[in-house]
C-alpha cells in the first residue's frame, strides 16, 4: 500500500511538472511568433523608407524564414497556437 501511495505521488508530481514545462515552452512559441512579426515589420519598414536595401531585407526575410521552418518542422511545433 505504501508503494502504491509513493508511486501515485510521484505520477502526480511529474505530471505536474511536465504541465509547468509545457506552459512555459507554449509562452515561449508565442513570443517567437510575436517577435518574427515584429522584425519583418521593421524590416518591411527599413525598406519602405529606404533606410534598408531589398537584396539585404530579402536576406533577413530568408533568415527567419528558415528559423521558424526550424520550429515548424520539430517538436516544439505542436505548441504554437492553432492557424
């Protein structure tokens, strides 16, 4: 009885933890997200007032491009909130 009782304990504890973890990596997919739109909006900002040069913001744009296809195509994919 008294394994049974430490086992739960444990199960609980871990679930817990695991909840706690999730959370924080699902904040942490949303601010990514926040930030790839904040960076292509400075940088289609750059660009319109011709403070930035195209072939470069192209650059950039292919640079976040290939960070979020990064997140997109592993496992923290599952926590970015549904499209």
């Amino acid at each position: 009885m008294e394994q049974a009782k430490e086992l739960q304990e444990f199960g609980t504890s871990l679930l817990w933890k695991v909840s706690n973890e999730e959370q924080s990596l699902r904040q942490n997919a949303i601010s990514f997200e926040s930030s790839i739109r904040r960076v292509r909006s400075i940088i289609s900002s750059l660009v319109a007032q011709k403070l930035l040069d195209c072939c470069l913001a192209s650059k950039y744009e292919e640079d976040l491009q290939r960070a979020i296809c990064i997140i997109a195509e592993g496992d923290a994919a599952a926590f970015f909130p549904a499209k």
